[in-house]
C-alpha cells in the first residue's frame, strides 16, 4: 500500500502512465507529481501527503463560444444519470447518503470542473466512481428530458395558456443577471476580451440560452469531454498506485486519444481604451440618481508569471483595498463614487486589474480616469508607502502560511489555484502553491522601485484597457419580461394546432418524467456506505474554563502551528435597543477611523504587519432548547504567531480606547460604503436574509439578528446616509455612548485556541490587558424586545424570489430531537428538491431546524411564489407519511451525519466549542443528538409532522423578489414594500 508517499520511487512501475514531473512542494510538506496517461494523453497530478481530508477531481477545458450557457448546462446534466449509474439524479443521492467533506461541480469561464472530497477511504472510492462514470458515459444522448429540465423548455399545461421558458440553469442566470454587481464582473470580462472565449457568458445569458438546441448541447460535450482534454487531480493520504490503476482499467484505457482544440486563445492587445456600456434595472420607486458603476480595467500580463500573478494581489491591496488605500481615499475625496474597491481576476489566462465606483454618475467618467492616472503618477513619481507594501505582504503570506480555508477542504484550494496555470502550461502547475519564494522575492523588492514600475507599465503605459459604464434603468426588468412575453407570443403564434398539442403533450411528459421515481434497482446502483461505517462519537467540545487575574478565560488546547486565536468577548445583552444597531456600526468603525496614535491607515499597516487580522463583530448565542433565550456578545478577535501576541493586544488596546469616533468626515464615508455592501449582501443572499426576517415576526433571538445585520439594520445604516448632515451628532454621541458602555472588565470572557505554549503567552498579556478596563457597578438587566408579525413581500428588480417560511416549534410545545437534522437531509434534497427545484425550476430549496425550536423553509433564486408556498403548505403531509426503504433511511441518515462531521481547522474547533458553552450545549447534548440521528426509525420520522405542522402554521412568510410577482400575489403579505 502507497499512502502518503515521499517519492515516486516508492512506487511501481505502472505501463499505462508515463511520469512528467517529480516536485518536493516543501511549503505545503507534499510530493507533487505530474502523470501523463499514455494511451490518451490525459494529465493527472498527484499531490501525496498525510491529510485525511482527501480530494478528486476530474476538469475539462470547455470553452464556449457563444452566451447559450452549453458548458453550465452540461455541467448540471451528467450529474442526472449515468451508464453504471442511472438514477435520474446520482448527485442528488450522494448529497443525501455520502461523508463527503465536499461535493459540486463548478463552471468557470474557460474550465468546468467536478470535485469531490471525503475522511472516509471507501466513501472517497464511491464519489469517484460516480463522477469519472457521469462525465464520460452521461445519459444525457438517451434522455433529451435532463436537458430540457436543468437547461431550458417550452412549457404549455393548456391550450388557453401562455407559453413559458423553465429550466433550472435558465432560472439561475435570471437570478445571477439580477445582481448589478455580477452583471459587472461578468462586463468586465467581456470588454477587455472581445474576441476569446472571456467574451462570451460560459454560464448562459438569459436571452441566449434559449437558443441552444438539444445537439448543439452533445456537440459540445462530445468534442469536450474526452480524456485527451482532461485534467485529473488527487490530493491527500491515499493509495496513489491503487487509485491510477483504477481510473485506467475502469474508464481512461476505453479511450484512444483523441486531438481536442480547447486551445485558451489571448486576446489581441488594444491600441486606445475601450469605451462599454450597459444597463441593470432598479423598480420604479427607487431613486436612480447616482446609482451608476464605472471599473476602469487593465489586462496584467499572463498568469503564467508567479511573480506578478502575486504582486498585483499586493497593489490591489496597497492601493484599493486597505483601510486609507491611497488610491480609493483620492476617488472618495474627490466625491466620485460612494463606494470605491478594487478587484484583480487572476484565475484566468490574462488577469484583469479593475478600480471600480458605485453609486456615482456617468458624467463623472473623465474625472475618474483622470484622478486614477494623476494619482498613480504621483505615486510612481514619489514612491509608495513602504510600510504599506510590507503590510500587504505579510497580509497574504499570513494567510497562505495559515492555510485556512473555513469548511472548504485544504486540497480542494490547492486544486482550484493550481489551475491557473496548468491550464495554460502543461509544465507548469505548482508555480502557485509554492508561494514562499515569491514572497521573499516581493519583500526583496519593497525597498525598490519595483511595484512603481508595474503601476508604471501595467496601469499607466498599457492600452490594453476598458471603462465599464453600468448605468440604471427603471423598470427594465419588466421591459425585459415584456420582451420575452411578446417573443413567445410570437412563437406560440407560429405554432399551428397539432403543434401547441405536440406542445402541451412535451410539457406532460417532461412532468411525468420529473414525477416519476427512479427504479429501485437504478438507486441501488450508487455505492453507498452502511451505519457501521460511520463513527458513534460526537466531535469533541475543546472547552476548559480558567482564570487570569480574575478574568474567565475558556481555553481551547488545540495544536495550531504556533498561531494563537484570540476573541474578547464583551456581554452585551443591556445594551438598550435604540443602541443595538449602533454596537454593529461600531464593528465598521473600529480599526478604519484614525486613533489617537496613528491614523487609520497606519493602524491597519501596523495590524498587518504584527498580526493576521483585528475585526469585532456583534454575535448572538441562542439557548439550546429555550425559545427566545440568548446571550449576546460584542467580540474583538485577532490571530497571531505566540511571539506577537502581546503587540496584537496592544493594538486592540488601542483601537477600543483611543478610537477618534468624532471624526465626520471619515464616519460620512464608512456609512455611505457601509449602505453599498449591505446592499450587495442582501442581493447575494436574499435566501438567508429572507429566512431571518421571517424568524425576527416572533423570535428575539432573529429580531436582535435582525437589528444588527439584517432589512432592519439595512433600513438603519440607508437612514444614518441619507441624514448625516442632521445626525452627526446624533451618531456621534451613540457611537461614544456604546464605546464607554461595553467595554467592561467584569463582562469579559476570553476565548483563546492554541496549546499550552501559547496559553503561557496569554497569561502574561492578558494582565496587561485588562488593568486598564473598568468594572461595572451595577447588575446588568438584559434589554427586553418585543417582535412583531409584518409577513412582507420585499420588492427588487430580481427576476426571481426568496421565499421563506418562519416558525418556532418548541413555543408549539414540542421538542427539539436529533431526527430533526435527517428531516432536514429529505425534505431539502427530496420533497423541495423534487417540487421545487426539479418541476419548480428553482435553484436551490433548503430547510433547517435547530435546538432553540426554529424551523424555515425557504427557495433561492425561484421563478415561483405562491407556488412554493403551497410546497410549504403540504410538507406535514409529507412526512405524517414517510416511508422509505431501510437502505433509504440509513443514506439520509448518513447525509445528516456528514454535515455533523465537517473536518474544522483549529480555530473552527475553538469558535464551534465557545459557541457550545454560550449556548449551553454539552459533549452529552451532542451525543444524545447523534445518537437519536444513528437509532432513527421510519416511525420518528413521521412523528416529525406536527413540527414541521407548526413552523408552516406559525402564518410567517417572507419573500425577496421580483416587483410584479409580489404585486401579484400581494394577498400573502401584510405589508409590501420597496427593497432598494
């Protein structure tokens, strides 16, 4: 057995690959190999070493050339039905009965990959299978019905009817081209590569995905999807001889090679700027003034060069992104755009640097490009901030050193980064990952004039640019709607009798086919794990509480590679309401105003050269089994190596206590950016945002979320932009009244998470730290809040909805029980998944239930609405009625596990076992949870149905979406308004 292996003579000889390149990546402690499968020619790497969080995937370069969205639409098809595995819907069977750690497939612009990761070594082997199986032998040339459903279709029930386009990759591009800041990027792309494949939409135009044809679709995946075009990936401690013989016996040798023309061509470099515009729709209601965007771009190169692919992160960084970024802090003085930030795309062949304004006006467009060329000729004529150079270094190589990547697997990041270079040189696919030396290399060159002369040649002398002007336009997602009405009256016109029957006959067994079941024995095709696979044991709390100089301290003794991860936790359930709101606005300013030692920019230059990061944030711990019971705390975090330690908190000292909230202009502008990101938030998650505010018409707990990140702190944070004249002082004084109010040494609990070394550490420093605060006299009485049911309808100029459903089942006098997190598995990818996503078109559906009683329901990107709620409404049948085959149940069982058993990095431990002691759930807590997910029965499920009874008939709903489907179906609401 070959697992974790230190060189390829450790292995075999094997006949059928040839090995191309031998690489010691000695910052990621892995042996890197790069195979060439001689029979076809495909590329497979080979990243060996000891992390049990092992990953595959299989890509292909897939690109389009036109906007009909073929290589996203393939993407979701091969995934419904394979030659060994036929099921309709072998995806969706694996989310439901896999302990996969990762589980998608991914449709970039010139790429579509399908990666997979799992702990478990036989769990890993079934991923694999099912997805070498469904990109070679999909069943999409048997079944014309999985295009139809995941691309586009016509779709008539009644011969009085209009026709209608449904499909769910269609309604997803409705969703994404409703996002002003997607429809952008996706801009951007385009205007600097006008004849490549960047200049076409890989993931479809609404307008043109109508276009493709059923053959056009298996053309596309004919010529693509072939081993001679693919780029094959292993990461972790597994049996590297055991798995290349395998993908060779089972699929790779059935293949000749095959000379594919995926080639990535460059763009032909411009000789003057290109001028681009376009437009996004806001509602009638919505103020358009001052609602423009412009990106001035630049094409950097190739992303072939390791030093510059690096260096332009740094620039982005030093000149976009830093709090006081030199160039961002000229375009804000200078009043040309609310909200300035930066972008570099370097995950393509030609990287594109972009400097972008939102919510200004096109007349602005000269002086934009005037004051970013004056300033970076300024720059490159007087230097930059060394210490701001050094700053974003040490920014990034904290981050690449620290390797953490929250939930997403280690080596599926690798896997991701590691293409953007090997997809456009064989001979180079580890120039990225290997990142020490090109650091040291950039650190080298900050006291040159090195990052001066790249301004200088890349965003001054290059031509090789664009200005995206995005401007709005009232109404014109109804303009848009309306042109598709009248195309499809056009068609249903052309159609003569027999048709629109051939027409309604299509949508009936396209329906047909959708309801019915895949065969038992088809199901059973797809490996699958048994209960004894998986492990009986909760994941460990890390918790031991103890004290430093009378402060609580809950320590969390974890190995963390010598970084400690600090977080003050201040108790801030008192504070009053009217005060809430501005404890979150705090968390913006804190760290981005000037202090009295240092000005903001020279802070954060400090605060990323010492350490990895000081951010606060408000948090809400929710008591497990107790409606409306929380603790509520203010947290200032930070990570840093044991030795800065001390000097972190000495910053964080600083930035608590010597903060200048009384700064106008600067608090002017935080809140004016603050009111743009806030809108992009609710647009990229109008499903959470939907599901929160639905909680907050009942529940405390959602109602403090609500007041502190959600539509109620959006309507706050828009009232503080569009005042401030008038409210300054206001602001000002609350800002200074939260400040002198929470910082409080008798309500501090210190989380810390590192080993026994780094406690040490702490000891020392955390006297130092608490000395100076003050201690509260008098008991604190927790603020008393009082929800309200609004059940109201949010419109936007989306093209599609949010629809979510509320309620709180403990309050019903039920219980909370660990089979609620199997329901959770069937009803988000059986019941919606079926008549929601599948018949709906929705992209995605979800439903969740957690310890405190609450329950939701809730769509993404769903071209229905009352529709949906009718789903909601009929969930309690359902389940009164749920009945599964044993192997069904134990496969959900199995589902619900996985999500319980997510390898977390060191500080995801540390942040997961405070989270636990605050809100009051035990090691014994977990394991009563786990054991009743293990020992479910078909008969607990269905006493789950007067639970999801009592979320639905709680009469909570809220929906984010489309202005005329919430006009039309305003009977659901009490209250419908403009989101803007």
């Amino acid at each position: 057995m070959s697992k974790n292996i230190k060189s390829s003579k450790e292995l075999r000889p094997m006949d059928a690959y040839e090995l191309v390149k031998e690489e010691q990546l000695e910052d990621l402690k892995t042996l890197g190999l790069v195979f060439r499968h001689k029979k076809t020619g495909a590329r497979v790497i080979v990243m060996s070493n000891d992390d049990d969080n092992k990953v595959f995937s299989i890509a292909f370069r897939t690109p389009p050339k036109d906007d009909t969205g073929v290589a996203h639409i393939i993407e979701h098809t091969v995934l419904c039905g394979s030659k060994e595995f036929p099921s309709k819907d072998p995806f969706v069977e694996l989310v439901k009965g896999s302990l996969n750690t990762f589980l998608n497939a991914m449709t970039y612009s010139d790429k579509t990959m399908y990666p997979v990761a799992s702990v478990n070594d036989k769990d890993f082997q079934n991923l694999m299978h099912v997805y070498m199986d469904a990109v070679f032998y999909p069943n999409i040339y048997k079944k014309e019905e999985i295009f139809k459903q995941e691309g586009w279709h016509y779709e008539l029930e009644n011969e009085e009817d209009p026709v209608t386009y449904n499909g769910v990759v269609y309604n997803e591009m409705k969703g994404v081209f409703s996002s002003p800041e997607q429809l952008l990027f996706r801009m951007i792309q385009n205007s600097v590569f006008p004849d490549t494949t960047y200049g076409v939409e890989s993931g479809g135009n609404p307008e043109s995905i109508p276009e493709l044809t059923y053959e056009q679709y298996l053309d596309f995946h004919r010529k693509y999807y072939h081993p001679s075009n693919s780029y094959i990936y292993l990461y972790g401690d597994l049996d590297i001889e055991e798995k290349l013989a395998w993908m060779d016996e089972k699929y790779l040798s059935n293949f000749e090679y095959q000379a594919v023309d995926s080639t990535i061509e460059s763009q032909e470099p411009f000789n003057k700027m290109r001028e681009v515009s376009t437009y996004y729709s806001v509602t009638e209601e919505e103020n358009s003034e001052d609602k423009t965007y412009l990106a001035y771009n630049a094409v950097i190169g190739t992303s072939l060069d390791r030093e510059l692919y690096l260096a332009f992160q740094v620039l982005e960084y030093v000149l976009l992104t830093t709090p006081g970024a030199v160039l961002k802090q000229e375009l804000v003085n200078a009043g040309i755009g609310k909200d300035i930030f930066g972008s570099y795309d370097n995950g393509i062949k030609q990287p594109i640097f972009s400097i972008i304004a939102k919510n200004t006006s096109e007349n602005k467009k000269e002086e934009f490009i005037r004051i970013i060329r004056d300033t970076l000729k300024r720059i490159v004529r007087n230097g930059l901030d060394k210490s701001a150079l050094q700053a974003a270094i040490n920014y990034y190589e904290f981050k690449y050193r620290e390797a953490d990547f929250g939930q997403w697997p280690k080596g599926l990041m690798y896997n991701i980064q590691i293409f953007d270079s090997w997809l456009y040189d064989d001979e180079k696919p580890f120039i990225h990952i290997e990142a020490n030396d090109t650091f040291a290399f950039l650190k080298e060159k900050v006291e040159t004039h090195y990052f001066e002369d790249l301004i200088e040649k890349y965003l001054l002398q290059n031509t090789h640019t664009s200005l995206v002007i995005e401007k709005p336009m009232v109404g014109l997602t109804t303009v848009m709607e309306e042109a598709t009405k009248e195309r499809l009256e056009e068609y249903k016109a052309s159609l003569n009798k027999e048709q629109i029957k051939q027409l309604i006959e299509d949508t009936k067994a396209l329906k047909k086919f959708q309801e019915t079941p895949s065969a038992k024995e088809e199901i059973e095709a797809i490996p699958m794990l048994k209960r004894e696979d998986i492990g009986k044991d909760a994941m460990k709390l890390v918790n031991e509480m103890r004290e430093i100089d009378g402060t609580k301290v809950l320590f969390h003794n974890i190995y963390t590679n010598g970084i400690s991860y600090l977080k003050l936790c201040f108790d801030v359930g008192s504070v009053k309401k009217e005060l809430i709101p501005y404890m979150s606005l705090l968390t913006s300013v804190l760290g981005y105003i000037d202090t009295k030692q240092h000005s903001y920019s020279r802070f954060n230059n400090e605060v990323n050269i010492h350490t990895g990061g000081i951010s606060s944030e408000v948090n809400l711990y929710a008591k497990g089994g107790v409606p409306n019971e929380y603790v509520v705390k203010f947290e200032v975090r930070t990570k840093a190596l044991y030795n800065k330690l001390g000097k972190a908190m000495e910053l964080i000292k600083e930035m608590l206590f010597s903060t200048k909230i009384d700064d106008e202009k600067r608090l002017k502008e935080i809140i004016a950016e603050l009111r743009s990101r806030l809108g992009m938030k609710i647009t990229a998650n109008g499903h959470s945002v939907a599901v929160n505010r639905a909680m907050s018409y009942y529940s405390k707990n959602a109602y403090f979320n609500d007041l502190i990140g959600g539509v109620e702190y959006y309507h706050f944070i828009e009232d503080l932009d569009d005042s401030f004249d008038d409210k300054k002082e206001e602001i000002i004084a609350s800002l200074q009244e939260v400040l002198s109010t929470i910082f409080v040494k008798n309500t501090l609990l210190v989380s810390y998470t590192a080993d026994e070394q780094g406690y040490d550490c702490l000891t020392k420093e955390l006297v130092n730290f608490t000395k100076d605060l003050k201690v509260q006299a008098e008991d604190l009485v927790k603020t008393d809040l009082h929800p309200e049911c609004k059940n109201e309808g949010f419109k936007t100029s989306s093209q599609v909805q949010y629809v979510a459903r509320a309620g709180n089942f403990i309050s019903a006098g039920l219980k909370y029980t660990g089979a609620l997190k199997i329901l959770r598995v069937a009803l988000s990818y059986d019941y919606f998944w079926i008549n929601i996503r599948v018949k709906g078109g929705a992209y995605g559906c979800m439903s969740g239930f957690s310890m405190d009683g609450n329950g939701y329901f809730t769509s993404y990107r769903d071209p229905k609405l009352a529709e949906t709620d009718e789903v909601y409404a009929k969930t309690e049948d359902y389940v009164a009625n749920f009945t599964v085959e044993e192997r069904d149940m134990t496969k959900y069982i199995i589902g619900a596990i996985s999500s319980m058993d997510t390898p977390l990095t060191p500080s995801a431990k540390g942040n997961r076992s405070l989270s636990a002691y605050l809100s009051g759930v035990t090691q014994e807590d977990l394991q009563r949870e786990r054991d009743e997910v293990l020992h479910a029965t078909q008969e607990d499920m269905r006493n789950l149905a007067p639970i999801v009874k009592a979320v639905y008939d709680a009469g909570n709903i809220c929906v984010i979406g489309n202005e005329t489907r919430i006009d039309e179906q305003k009977e659901l609401f009490k209250t419908v308004e403009n989101l803007k």
